[in-house]
C-alpha cells in the first residue's frame, strides 16, 4: 500500500464530514419548521485492502463513506395556537394531504390547516386534508376502508377518506318529538279545586276530584287565562319547536287529589291530576275545526300520577283527545255501525271522550300537537256508549314519533306498547275499555268519571333513575329537557383528540362531521422526504395503514397546537463540534501524508 492511498482515506473522511456537516446544518436550519424531524448521518468503512500476515489475513481500511442518513421520527414539543385547525399528532401517524385534482397522497406532521375559499381544509400549500365522512344515522353501519385499522366505537365513518369539506354551515330545524320533566310535587300541597271552609271542604269545585282540574280549563275564558292560577298548585313551562323551528310554550298544570273516598289512601298513596297544554290560539290540530265547543283546545293531554308512601312515583294514566295512528301491524280502524241511540259525540269537553294515550316505542305517553296546521295523519275518533269506532284488537308496533307527536317522560315508562294496552288489565280498565264482539270495537266507556276515580296506572311500568317525586318540600322543577330546535348557523369548528371534526351552530346543536385520517407506516425511515414538511411511502416503508386516531397504535389529536421541530439545538452543537474536529483530524492526515511524501522525494537529490 502506497503513501497516497492514505490520503485518499483522509480526503474521505473530509468529504464524509463535509456531507455530516449539511446534515446538521439542515438540522439547524429547520429548528422553527412546523413539524419537522430531524436526521441523523451512519458513516461506514469501505472496502479494505488484504494482506498476508503470518499469522492470518490483515486487512487495510481505505477510509470513510456515508451509509445513510436516517430521520429522527421521535415526537417534538406542543405549542399552543389559538386557531382550532391547527393539529398536531402525540404519538405515531401522519397526516393524509391530496392536492386538489390528483390522487396522490402525501404525508405530514406539520397540522397548520385552514380553510380555503371553497371550504375544504388544506395545508399551505393547498393541498386537502383527508378525512372520513360521519354518518350521524343511528341505523347506518361503519365502514372501515383498512385491514388493520378499527374505526372508533364513538364515531360510525361510511365510505373511503375523502377531501375535508365544509358544506354544512346550516342546521335545519327540528320539531320537538319528546319533552322529560323530572319535578318535585310537594307532598303538603293543597287541592286547589276544593272550596275554603272550617273544616275544610272536599267537595270539588266542579264535582270530579280527578278531573277537576280538567273541567276548570276554558280556552274561551273572558280574561284570555284558559286555567287561573287558583285552580292549580305548580306548573311548569318549557319551550317546544315545530317543524319549521317557530318555539311555542309547553305548560304542565299539576293540582293533588286530596279526596277521602278515594281507596287508596289508606295505603299513603297520593295522587296528582296533571294537564299538559299549549295556548289555545296555538292549537291548530284539525280535530277543532269540528268541534261545536272548543274550551278544552290547548290540552294535549291530561291524566294522573301516582305516588308512593314514600313520595316516589309508581304509576300513571294519560289520556289524549287526538291519538296517532302511525306504525305497522294494524289497519285503521273502519267505521262502526251507525248508532241506534243517541249521536255520535264531538263534544272534547268532556273527559269521558277522551282515550287512553298511545305509547311511542320507547314506553312513553305520546300526545298530539299542531302548531302549523298541517294534516299530520291523526286517527281522531270520540264517542259516547251509543257509538263504537271499530279498532281491531291487534298489536300495534308504533314506528318513530312524526313531527306532531310528542312523548311526555315524567320518570315513568310502560313496557307493553300495543295499541289497546294503555293501562293496566283491571275493573277499572274495563270499565273504560270494554272489548265488545269479536270485530274487535272498543267502547270508551260513558263511566269514565267514575273509573277515573281510583286509578288507573299502565299495565308493565318501568321507572327511571330519575323521576318525577312527591316529598315534603316545596314544589320545583328538577329537570326539564326537550329535542326540539330552530334553524342554526355554523358559529365554530373544533377537533377532539379522537380527531372528530365538530360543528356547533347557534341554535345549540353540535354535529359530527368529519374524522380524520392518519396513516402509519412499518418502516418510518423508508419515506421519502419530498420537501415542504411532505413525505410520500417507497417501496422500504410499505403501504400506508389508515385508520383513526387513538385506534391501531395511531397517536391522538391535540387542537389548537402545532408540534414543533424535534430538532436538539444542543445535541446539534455537540455534532457540530465533533464533525468539525473529525474534519481536522482528516485534514492533518493529508497534511502529513503530504510531508511523507515531501520527505520520500527528497530522498533524490
């Protein structure tokens, strides 16, 4: 081996050096770069010259070369931004970015989005970000576009990743279908619809105990105040929708039953007659426009609730005047017969044409409202024991609730839910439901006042954790809630760290839109860095495995921040130290080779 062949070895070493040199500088460079990771050079020998030793084979290095120069995919520091599409990834994954007309996807770490002109989501260079549609159907099935990858269990994602835009920017109105009221009926109330006296007297107002309330009502009152506020000890108002997003007031009227002849008292029961209504100028249900007397418009539905010795509620009756008759397993019910005695009753005035309420799938009392005037497909059908409006006796699977219809939740749900089955098999139910031939017609019985006197509760009652109460302190509202909205505009977007992409608009509602897309590779150093915080997969780092964050060793999300460069400007100086002296140190060994050589040709004079 000759004296040049080790300057050789040394001129590698300063070209090595050099290459480590633009690595850190690069390093460097990029310590302010959104999401960039750093790299890092391998340096390895190269061939080596064999000799022959006595004592075995020897070999010569012939110097340095740069093996490769690796990135560094270790997780950078989180700074907060105070814009909501700015992301960042803790943990494994990159972003999914497609530009605008292509289908190449690139990848990143750098989450600086925004939205452009058009709605979709892109990072600065345009390019769009690439999500999952969410469908926010209950009925629909997830849809996961991986092997490995499992969608979220709190998100359903249908179809392929797709380009993140914003086209929902209104929430359309939705009509209230269900209203809960939990409330606290105090037990030391006193019923308003007996008169004042010494002793004090039991006798109704208006003769029915159970129905007093109901009696006093007069859509048609002189002063404009269907119900006066002696006639009632608490009441309670929430505000509803229809379908067009116009809100109306929802009223419940609550009185006790303080009536010695009732049966029951003896038990500690005690018993509270309710009324649930709407203004009377706001009841547009068809079923007024033929009726001679219109006092009772406004009540969707009245009934009882029924309190335990310990003031807990245990059961309940509901009574509607315009019952649905929307589902499957039943024919609407033909005309009877036409009476032989007396006429056929349109008088809503009084409670023995009213019929126990249908039950929504859920268990629940469901009332009828109009608000708008629109035909809303209701079965209405009053009588008296003269008529009887033929219903078959058949199992009536309600479907979901219309617009119209409304379930009123106290705490109290029924389990049997067919058509007929309101309330439990009793004397008294037969006396308010009599089953007469076998085509199945069903009389509303004229007794109702005197069944309305004990109670009549539903047949399988089920209870919730919270429901209404009867305890000894003062009457209040515990809880009151409603599904109902008006229409609403897109006031803010944000991003959980399941990465879910959420809308909330003005009217309160916030809508899942959009999930997004991370990738993850078996081999990180196998990317290909394409510039601009982008890489692309090569053939070293396999195919991307998409799926959602939190789910298949995919990091989560972090909104309102930016991860950092996890460049280590000390780690970098260290490098730079020890690169500058290796590049000394290569540069001597040419300097002495050269002094070598220098000496070999002085040799010759």
């Amino acid at each position: 081996m000759g004296l040049s062949a080790s300057m050789y070895a040394g001129t590698s070493g300063l070209r090595v050096h050099g290459e480590d040199m633009s690595v850190i500088g690069n390093n460097i460079s990029n310590i302010s770069t959104i999401g960039f990771k750093a790299s890092r050079s391998y340096f390895e020998d190269t061939l080596s010259q064999t000799i022959s030793v006595a004592n075995g084979v020897g070999q010569v290095g012939r110097g340095v070369a740069m093996g490769a120069v690796m990135g560094d995919f270790s997780q950078g520091s989180l700074e907060t931004t105070n814009e909501a599409t700015d992301l960042a990834i803790g943990g494994n994954g990159f972003f999914v970015v497609v530009p605008p007309g292509e289908e190449t996807n690139y990848y990143t770490r750098a989450g600086s989005f925004r939205f452009d002109k058009d709605g979709y989501l892109v990072d600065p260079h345009g390019y769009r970000l690439q999500g999952w549609a969410i469908q926010s159907d209950d009925t629909s099935e997830v849809v996961s576009t991986t092997e490995t990858s499992a969608p979220s269990a709190t998100v359903k994602i249908v179809g392929v990743p797709t380009d993140i835009k914003l086209e929902n920017f209104q929430s359309p109105p939705q009509a209230t279908s269900r209203v809960d009221l939990i409330l606290n009926l105090d037990s030391r109330a006193v019923d308003r619809s007996v008169e004042d006296g010494d002793p004090p007297a039991t006798t109704p107002f208006d003769g029915t105990p159970f129905t007093a309330m109901f009696d006093a009502y007069d859509a048609n009152s002189v002063d404009g105040v269907p119900l006066g506020d002696a006639r009632y000890a608490y009441q309670t108002t929430i505000k509803v929708y229809d379908e067009n997003g116009g809100a109306h007031n929802l009223t419940v009227y609550m009185d006790p039953i303080n009536d010695p002849d009732v049966t029951d008292n003896a038990g500690g029961k005690r018993y509270w007659e309710y009324i649930v209504a709407v203004p009377p100028n706001e009841d547009n249900r068809e079923f007024w426009a033929v009726q001679t007397d219109t006092s009772k418009r406004g009540i969707l539905m009245a009934g009882t609730l029924t309190f335990n010795a310990t003031g807990e509620l245990e059961g309940m009756s509901a009574f509607t005047i315009n019952n649905p008759y929307n589902g499957t397993g039943g024919t609407e019910p033909t005309p009877g017969p036409p009476p032989t005695a007396g006429t056929f009753a349109t008088d809503a005035s009084a409670i023995t044409n009213w019929t126990p309420a249908n039950f929504s799938k859920n268990g629940f009392p469901v009332c009828t409202a109009n608000f708008l005037g629109k035909a809303n497909g209701s079965i209405t059908a009053t009588d008296d024991s003269a008529a009887t409006p033929n219903i078959p006796p058949k199992d009536l699977t309600l479907t979901d609730n219309s617009p119209a219809n409304i379930e009123i939740n106290f705490g109290l749900r029924n389990k049997a839910t067919n058509w007929s089955g309101g309330l439990a098999n009793l004397d008294e139910l037969r006396r308010l439901m009599q089953t007469g031939n076998s085509g199945g017609a069903v009389t509303t019985s004229a007794e109702m006042q005197a069944a309305l006197a004990t109670i009549n509760n539903f047949a399988s009652v089920e209870a919730n954790a919270l429901r209404t109460t009867s305890y000894s302190s003062a009457s209040t509202t515990v809880y009151q809630s409603q599904n109902g909205y008006a229409a609403g505009f897109l006031q803010s977007i944000s991003v959980d760290r399941d990465g879910v992409l959420t809308g909330r608009y003005s009217n309160g509602q916030v809508q899942q839109l959009y999930a997004l897309t991370l990738a993850t590779f078996n081999n990180n150093y196998g990317l290909y860095r394409e510039g601009g915080n982008l890489f692309t997969e090569t053939r070293a780092s396999g195919p991307a495995i998409t799926g959602l964050a939190n789910t298949g060793g995919k990091g989560s999300i972090a909104s309102n921040a930016l991860e950092q460069s996890n460049v280590d400007l000390a780690t970098e100086f260290v490098k730079m130290i020890t690169t500058e002296k290796g590049f000394q140190a290569n540069s001597k060994t040419i300097t002495t080779t050269e002094n070598l050589m220098n000496t070999l040709i002085q040799l010759k004079r």
